[in-house]
C-alpha cells in the first residue's frame, strides 16, 4: 500500500513539473513567433489543467496517507479501541 500512495505522489509531483516546462515551452515558442496566441492560449489552458488535476489527485493520495498514519498512531495507542 505505501509503495502506490509513494508511486501516486510521485506520479502527480512528475506531472506538475512536467506541465510547468511545458507552458514555459509555449512561452518560448510564442517569443521566437513559432506559434501564434490563440494556439498558445489553448496549449497554456491544457497544460494549466493538467497541473490542477495532478494537485488534486496528489492532495487526495497524500491525504489518504495522513489519515492512514493517524489511525495507525491513535490504534496504538489505545485511543479507537478505547483499551
């Protein structure tokens, strides 16, 4: 289970930068005039939503793991179980 919630957040941290290289990419080609702005406009939108999607599915995956270490902790404890 640890190895996915690792793989998931890598996964999702590898998309983001790979996204923010990319509209720094379109930028680059807009500059040199290699595209023109709207097909810019819609690569930079694409790209901006695929950042937002991995931020989502990266907080869900990290925040699955901080609950699951919480119940960890507080079962040990004794505080769930009450014993």
């Amino acid at each position: 289970m640890w190895l996915a919630i690792g793989v998931g957040i890598a996964g999702g941290v590898f998309i983001v930068a790979r996204s923010a290289i990319q509209i720094a990419s379109v930028a680059y080609r807009v500059i040199e005039k290699e595209i023109d702005a709207r097909t810019a406009t819609r690569q930079t939108t694409l790209l901006s939503l695929a950042i937002v999607a991995a931020l989502i599915v990266t907080s869900v995956v990290a925040g699955y793991a901080i609950l699951v270490m919480f119940a960890t902790l507080l079962e040990g404890s004794g505080l769930i179980n009450g014993s």
